[in-house]
C-alpha cells in the first residue's frame, strides 16, 4: 500500500471514528498521521512490520477469497498498537524478539511458507501469537475505517451487510 | 433542566437511573415533586440518540464518555464459589449511564406468571432455599405491569395462552419478526408440539409515543439504539421526569453512602462528584428511593454503616445482600444448509414457553424456563470465537469460518434459580474500588437443582435444533453463573422485618424513610427476565409513595 493510501485511510476516519480516536489518544494519532506522511509505520519498524504482517498473512492466508494481506490488516495492527491495544505493545516487543530464535536467527517475513507455518505452531499458546491472531481477525471484521477489511474484504467473504437497516425476511427461512 | 442545591432539601433522592429509579423520577416528579436522579454513569447519548455508536471495535474499547456499561477495572469487584475459597478479581458489570442497563439491554420484557408470586405455598418450600411467597399478588401488580407496558412501549404477540401471563390489555406494538431462527423454531415446534411466540420486548415496531420502531439494524444487545425504538428508560420515562421542571439528573454522581440521623430517619445522600475531582457531597433529601441494581444496592446500604446500623443501613435481619440470584442460562447451537443471517434484526428472537411452568413430577427438579433465538455473533466475536469444530487460524479455520458464517442458530435459556441464602453480595474485606470503598464481593453456587435445569434446557436446545432440520449440533456446557445484570433476591420484600428488608410497598422495614425498589427486592427469581417485573413494582411502588407523601407521611 503507497503512503499516500494510509495517510488517505488515516484522514478518511468517520467523524465517529475521527473524534473516537483524537479524543482518546490525541498525540499517537498525531504522531501516526506524522510518521505515514514520512513513509513509516507507526509503531511498528520496517522489519517488524515485515514480520507482523507474514504471521498475519499465515493466521488469515490468502486462498481463491482474500486474505489478511488484501484486507491491509498491518495497518489495522500498527495503529492499533498506539491506541486502543497500547497495552500490547509490550507482548509485541518481546514477541518480536524472540521470533529469531525459532527461526535459526532469520528474518520470519523471509521463510518458506510451511516453515512459517511450522514456527507459528511451536507459538501457537503464546501472549504473543494470541495477540497477533485477535488483531489480525478485528484487522479482518472491523469496519475498514479502523485501517483493515480494506474495501470491506472480511465483511463481504462472511456475508456481513453493513447497512443496519433491514426488513424481514431476513434469511432463507422465514420468507413467506 | 432544573438544578438543584445541594444544600436544599429536596422531597425525593433517586439512586439510579434504570429500569426501576426511571419509572420512580417519572412517577415522583409528574406528581409534582422535587426530585434529583443520581447516577454514577455518564449522560451517554440521552437526547441525541442518533449519536450512539454502532461500530463493533469502538463498541469494544469505548473512550470514558461513551462507556455504557461500569468497568470492573474502576467498578471492581471480586469473586468466589463458597465462603471457604478466598475472592479473585472478578468481571461483573452492569448498566452505567443514565437510563442504566436498560440503555443496552436485550428488552426481553415478560411479566411474571401469577404462580411465580407464590411459589412458597403453591409448591412447597426447598430445603436448602429461601423460596417463599411475595408479599404482592400477580392481581396487585397486574394494572402495573399493563401501565408500565403501555408507558415504556413494548411489543409482544396478544396470545392466550396459560403459559402467558393473563393480561387485562393488550401489548400496545406489534411483535417483532420472527426472523428465520424463529421460523425454524416453529417448524420445529410443530413436531414436538411445543408452543412459540415471537419476543416480548421494550423494542417498538412501529411509532409509538413520538418514537420511530425498529429497523432491524441488529448492532442491539450491548449497544445504544439509534432510533430510539429500543424502550429505555433514557428515551421513554426520564425525558418525562424532566420536562416536569422538578427533576434533576445528576450524572457522574457515585453515592458512597445513605446517611441518616439520631433517630434512625435518612437523611440525604452522601456522593463523589466526578466533575468536582471526586470531591465529596452531601445531597439533603426527605426520603430517599434506592434503586442502584441487585448488586450494587444491597452494597451501598453495608456501606452506609453508622452508630446505629451497625451492619449495614436497614439490615436487622441480616439479609442485606444474601439470596443474590444471578441469572442461569446455557443452551445449544446448531448450523442449517442455507443463510439465516441472523445479524440482521432484534438480539432476541422467538421464544418457546413449553417449559416456563413448574413441573417437579414430571421433570424430577423444581422450576422452569423461557428457550429463546439469540441472534448471531458480529463480525469481529464471531471471528474471535471461531467456526465450531475446526481450528483457530490459518486456512482451515478460514474455511471453516466462511462456511459457517450466516448459518447458525443459537438457542439461549432464561432459567429459574432458587434464592439460597450462602449466595452473597457484600464487602471485600481487602480490595478496594477506584474510589476507595471496599469491592463488592460476589458469593455464589447455584443449588444442585438448577444443575439440573441447566441440563434439562441444553438437551432440549438440542432437540429442538435438530428438529428443525440442522445439519450439525453442539451443546453448551452447563457453566454456573458469576454475576451480570440479572442480580435479583438481595434486598428481599416481605411482610415479616426479621425475614425480609422492605415491606410490601418496597419501604425498608427499619428506616421509615427509605424505599428500596429493583431487582433487589425480588423473593423468587422468576424465569430470569426480570425487567418488566422490576418496572411493573417500581410504578406500584410508585403509586403507593405518591399517595402518601400527598398527605405529608411516606412512612405509612
């Protein structure tokens, strides 16, 4: 995804979604804005994010639908971390830096597939793959305003029609 | 809105801003007096509705001002199974802002049947239980429960039937939509001959006392509502109160104690005011109305100790707190061949009444309940619960998920519990909340019985699913209860003062001018769905406190 497509996803926040966040973490908002205007990510580095976003592509693969990386969940998950799951930071920087002692010190992002896939097994009960799995499925199912489920990807593949507003019948068993 | 002083001494103080203390403010300052609503709560969206949010993550982590709901991290609270284990962090919250749970609640609305007024005499009492008569007839209460009905706005089907209380008018909406769970259900039900109906819920259907009805949006249980179709006391009663001119809701308001004076009368309210940096103040008042919630009531009256109540305000009999009924449920869920997108439309669904009525013989345990459609998970807890049976990540659970999603109906059960008096709501002896008061302490086992139930109600989920033609079926396991907004039995009525804490008119049988009034004062827990009774005493209540504070006197 070009800068410029985050810094659109970072401005083009309902105004619920705007006031939601700048309300509650005015200054990493800012700083975000700052740091995608710059071409980074926010609280993620380059590598991590590298990283972060091969997990996510395995917890959420792409298969004949879209996966974690067409609904762009990092960036669901890089901003995440500096607001609602600032408390998460922590499991991800520990997280992180352990990763390279289960792959025999190479970079995750750069491993085959099923090596991914076999590492991620040996951390499956880890607080810091439960983590990257809850915010890589809210990066899939949240309302894409919050930087995932680009073009509504997640929604579309789960049947999920946002409108909130519905007549019955609703499903295939209770039309007349 | 008009304010009050706190220095002025006002007819009436209200503790909470629910079910019950919204009927109360309506009720007192239609009639002409001067009343101040307290609620530790935030305003949330009161009287700009269409500003509630609907989006599922916010929902999950909402800033300070928008939360709904208290936060056990602030609102802290321990738990324990017995009085021999020792109390852990515990997650029990309730309704918190003003209009209380009713802001977010399902609004299942049934009344009580008659016999669960006299369950004591009618069936026996258990040993082991507090089960008892109420000190009110269903006879007593009925114009109530058709008055706050017609008042709050609830749509429910007009049927006949003994598994539906007697009413003297009908519901003033039409039901909600069956929707295709309830439709299944109904096929089902033709099969084993059971009895459906849609919900009774405080959800409008159509225009109702300025209020447009529901759409259906499904972002409902857990949620504020939009349109204002979702009943609460928020959009249907407090605007009421306040209009009046003589009443005052005062949020952020957290009353730490009821005080009272040398003889025993209380006198006021004492309460942290938020905006004044927890600065604490004193509220005068002639009588006080407290209706804070099954928990937090019988907590904030063994906070209020003094001299002369020496374990808690209106506590002599020792009850203050004890028979805490928390609400047990459990049921199956099951997938079909085709969507039911049960997303769209009200949380709850269709009901079966077939097993509301008591029937020991029969079933070999005491009690009964309502089987009810729940609707589906959102996106988001649907993706973190996951599909049934497969894993929980990569291609096969994306598989899975996908496959699942739209397709499964889940079945919740409303159920009885026996009020035991070893389930306890009180202090903890070492953790405090965030503003320095000792935590409630939450006690509770459910009696072997409602193990019982809880079976009976999963394996007849299960039977009903599969009836209905599900493809594949799986069960709850039966999971005791720990808390949540059904709290009822803690601050029992009765006639006798050395056996119950309010007398029949809700007045605290040691402190003349004190009314206790909300789940709380329940005997017997019903079928847990509280809300429409706690409504329906609150107007009785009510009704009676108006008459008597007219001729100057409320402690008759």
């Amino acid at each position: 995804m070009s800068d410029s497509r985050r810094n659109f996803l970072l401005k083009s926040f309902s105004a619920t979604s705007a006031a939601w966040l700048a309300a509650n973490w005015p200054a990493e908002v800012a700083a975000a804005e700052k740091a995608q205007g710059m071409g980074n990510f926010t609280y993620l580095t380059r590598e991590q994010a590298a990283d972060v976003d091969a997990m996510a592509a395995q917890i959420y693969p792409t298969t004949d639908t879209p996966g974690a990386r067409e609904a762009q969940v990092i960036y669901f998950i890089d901003l995440a971390l500096v607001t609602f799951a600032q408390d998460k930071q922590d499991i991800y920087a520990k997280g992180l830096a352990d990763l390279p002692s289960h792959t025999g010190g190479k970079a995750f992002a750069t491993l085959s597939s099923d090596q991914q896939i076999a590492v991620l097994t040996s951390i499956e009960k880890t607080p810091f793959f439960k983590a990257v799995r809850d915010h890589t499925i809210m990066g899939m199912f949240a309302s894409p305003q919050h930087g995932g489920n680009y073009k509504k990807v997640g929604w579309t593949q789960i049947g999920y029609d946002d409108s909130l507003n519905f007549r019955a019948p609703f499903g295939a068993y209770d039309k007349a | 809105m008009k304010k009050f002083k706190p220095s002025e001494e006002v007819d009436f103080v209200v503790i909470g801003s629910g079910a019950a203390g919204g009927v109360m403010a309506k009720q007192l300052a239609v009639a002409g007096f001067s009343v101040v609503v307290m609620e530790q709560g935030a305003w949330g969206a009161y009287g700009h509705e269409q500003d509630y949010n609907k989006d599922e993550l916010i929902n999950r982590f909402p800033s300070e001002e928008d939360m709904l709901l208290s936060d056990p991290k602030t609102q802290r609270n321990t738990f324990r199974r017995n009085a021999n284990e020792k109390a852990v962090a515990g997650s029990h919250n309730y309704g918190c802002v003003v209009g209380g749970g009713t802001v977010t609640y399902g609004a299942s609305s049934w009344r009580h049947l008659p016999w669960e007024f006299d369950e004591g005499s009618r069936f026996g009492t258990i040993q082991g239980t507090g089960v008892a008569d109420w000190p009110v007839s269903y006879a007593e209460i009925e114009p109530y429960y058709t008055q706050a009905e017609w008042e709050i706005g609830i749509s429910g089907p007009n049927l006949k039937t003994p598994l539906i209380a007697p009413m003297s008018k009908p519901y003033p909406c039409k039901p909600l939509p069956l929707k295709s769970s309830g439709a299944l259900i109904q096929k089902a039900a033709e099969k084993l001959n059971l009895t459906v109906t849609p919900n009774v819920a405080a959800i409008i259907t159509e225009p109702y006392n300025g209020r447009s009805g529901c759409i259906n949006c499904g972002a409902c249980s857990g949620y504020g509502c939009q349109t204002k179709a979702r009943s609460s006391s928020a959009v249907a009663l407090l605007p009421i109160a306040v209009a009046t001119g003589n009443c005052e809701i005062r949020v952020h308001s957290y009353v730490r104690e009821i005080n009272v004076d040398a003889s025993g009368r209380a006198t006021g309210v004492t309460y942290f005011d938020k905006a004044n940096n927890n600065q604490e103040v004193f509220q005068k008042a002639k009588c006080v109305v407290l209706s804070a919630n099954g928990t937090e009531t019988p907590r904030l009256l063994l906070l209020s100790k003094s001299n002369r109540f020496q374990q808690g305000l209106a506590n002599s009999s020792g009850l203050v707190g004890k028979y805490l009924m928390t609400g047990n449920g459990g049921g199956a869920s099951g997938l079909f061949s085709d969507p039911l997108n049960e997303y769209k439309g009200a949380v709850t669904g269709a009901a079966v009444l077939s097993y509301v009525p008591n029937d020991t013989k029969g079933r070999g345990w005491y009690g009964g309940g309502r089987m009810t459609a729940r609707g589906q998970m959102s996106p988001i807890q649907y993706g973190l619960a996951g599909p049934h049976g497969a894993p929980s990540w990569g291609a096969g659970y994306k598989k899975a998920l996908i496959e699942q999603a739209n397709r499964r109906l889940t079945m919740v059960n409303f159920i009885s519990q026996l009020p035991v008096e070893t389930n306890t709501v009180d202090l903890d002896p070492e953790m405090k909340d965030a503003w320095g008061l000792p935590a409630m302490r939450i006690t509770t086992t459910s009696h072997e019985n409602d193990f019982k139930a809880m079976q009976f109600f999963i394996d007849k989920s299960a039977e009903i699913l599969k009836a209905a033609g599900a493809t594949q079926v799986w069960t709850d396991q039966v999971n005791d209860s720990k808390g949540g907004a059904h709290a009822r039995g803690t601050a029992r009525m009765g006639n006798d003062p050395k056996s119950s804490v309010v007398n029949k008119y809700h007045r605290a049988h040691d402190v003349p001018n004190l009314f206790v009034v909300d789940g709380s004062s329940f005997v017997t827990g019903g079928r847990n769905h509280p809300t429409m009774t706690i409504s329906a005493l609150a107007y009785r209540c009510a009704d009676h406190l108006v008459k008597a504070a007219k001729t100057g006197n409320v402690t008759i």
